[in-house]
C-alpha cells in the first residue's frame, strides 16, 4: 500500500477534531438521570459529570432520617454519574468507530 497523502491527513484530522469538539458540546447538554430508594431520591448530572439536580422526596425529609437521606443521595448521585459515564464512553466509541484513516496503522485504516 503507498504512503497515505498528507494532504488528506491533515483534513481528516481536522475533521476529527471538529467532531470531537461537537461531541463534548453535546455531551455537555445532555443529562442523565437515576434515583435510589424506589425513586424517593434522584440525580441528575451532565454529560461533563457535572451534579445539576438532586430531588428528595418530601416524605422522606419529614421522617428526618438523616442517614437514610444521605445513603439515598450518594446512591442516587452514583448512579447517575455511572450512566454518564457509559454515555459518554459509547459516544466516543461510536465516533472512533466513524474513524478510518487508510495507511495510518491503529486509528482506523489498514495496516
């Protein structure tokens, strides 16, 4: 196989860079969501793993079990922050499997 053209390279990198920039835009936008405790608490976090909500359910804060609040929130937290992360790790797969760069061993193309 010949020497892949450098030309081309090079706007295939640009072009990966601007999806790259495009998906962490996104991601940033999206939210992801979990509860604990049969729903009496729930989280919601971005796709930068970032918390932007935490609900308790009024009942719960009226028992006033402090350790059962806070047991629930870390759950709940957790939780969304783990679906954030496999959101986000099946986006970038799914981009890195958009890739393919021929001649360019590892990232796509050929070997």
């Amino acid at each position: 196989m010949g020497t892949p053209d450098l030309g081309q390279l090079l706007q295939q990198a640009q072009q990966l860079q601007a999806k790259m920039g495009e998906l962490q835009r996104e991601l940033a936008s999206r939210r992801f969501e979990a509860t604990s405790g049969g729903g009496m608490v729930s989280a919601v976090v971005s796709g930068e793993l970032r918390v932007l909500e935490v609900r308790i359910e009024p009942g719960l804060i009226e028992r006033a079990d402090r350790d059962m609040i806070q047991d629930l929130t870390a759950a709940a937290v957790n939780a969304a922050l783990e679906k954030a992360q496999r959101g986000v790790q099946e986006e970038f797969q799914r981009l890195q499997g958009q890739l393919a760069m021929p001649g360019l061993p590892g990232v796509g193309g050929p070997e």
